[in-house]
C-alpha cells in the first residue's frame, strides 16, 4: 500500500464518492449505461453541487431512451450553471435534444445558450 496515507482519517462521504466514482468508472468501460445512470443518481444525491454529475445523468439518460429525465437534469443544470457554458458534454447533449421533435415546443432547449 505504497502512496497511501493509512494515518489520516476519511470522512465517509468522500470515501463514498470516491468508490462511486471507481464504479462509474468500471460502468463506463463496461458501456453498462443503465448501471451508470443509477451510479450518477447516487452521485448527484451525495453531491449534489458538482454540476458535472448532472450532464452525465443527462447523457446516460438520454442514450438509455428516458428523454423527460435527460431534460430534468439539463433543465436544473440551468438553473445553477454560471452566464458562460463551458462544459463541452452538455453542450453536445442540448444540441441533441434540441434536434429531437419532442422538445421544438419548450423554450429553454430554444435558446441558445
């Protein structure tokens, strides 16, 4: 256990967030989308201020075919993202659903961001 510092005391919810991140991880290589959404459900509940957690719920959501929960996340990732979207993933995934004929209706996959 070379690298590791055995003396320092983890608080639970990082060494839960890093085993979450490990599982996500190992969905990914797996391309085992639904147990990703799952992981990235558990990873927005435990922390929910991380914003990246929500783009990537939003995208296995999306590839999975749940559409409405794809546009829940990128509808709150709005509410809290800053005036400058830099985050490459979710623009990707707004211009996706943009293009789907399901939302032409709803403003906010309208405007450009």
């Amino acid at each position: 256990n070379e690298g590791y510092d055995f003396t320092r005391v983890e608080d639970p919810r990082d060494l839960l967030a890093k085993y979450l991140q490990l599982i996500k991880t190992q969905c990914l290589r797996e391309r085992s989308l639904i147990h990703l959404y799952k992981i990235q459900s558990y990873l927005v509940h435990h922390q929910p201020f991380v914003l990246n957690h929500l783009v990537d719920r939003a995208r296995a959501a999306y590839v999975t075919g749940d559409i409405v929960k794809a546009a829940e996340d990128i509808g709150q990732y709005l509410t809290f993202h800053t005036d400058k979207m830099s985050n490459y993933r979710f623009l990707k995934l707004l211009k996706k659903l943009r293009q789907d004929k399901v939302f032409k209706n709803f403003s906010v996959f309208n405007d450009q961001p």
